[in-house]
C-alpha cells in the first residue's frame, strides 16, 4: 500500500493542530477562560473526523490487498 506525501503532510498538519489546540485549551483552562476553552475544544472535536477522513481516504487508494 503506497501512501501519497500530501497525505501524510495534511495528517501530520491535523495532529499539530491538535497539539497546539490541546495546548491552548489547557492555558486557558488554567486562567478560566471557559468560552475560549469551549471554543478550542470544539475545534479539536472537528478535527478528529477530518483526520478519520483523510485516513479512509489514504487506505482507500492503495488498491486491492490481494494483487500480484
């Protein structure tokens, strides 16, 4: 199964997201600010499904597992 670099780039964008995201959340959690901590825990719960498509979407184009 051979994987395309933009791919692995844009998931690898989706978890810096994440990460930074997270790391936000938590800044402001400490300093409670709870609307901008809804804010960026809503942004890491759209991510999650954008990364799920992406991978469908890079296993999907590696073909049949069976092919000689």
């Amino acid at each position: 199964m051979k994987r395309s670099y933009l791919g692995v780039i844009s998931l690898l964008a989706v978890l810096f997201m994440n990460i930074v995201f997270t790391q936000l959340l938590v800044h402001q959690f400490f300093y409670q600010n709870f609307g901008d901590v809804l804010l960026y825990m809503s942004f890491n719960l759209l991510l999650f499904p954008l990364a799920v498509l992406i991978y469908r979407k890079e296993v999907n184009k590696g073909g049949s597992k069976n092919a000689k």
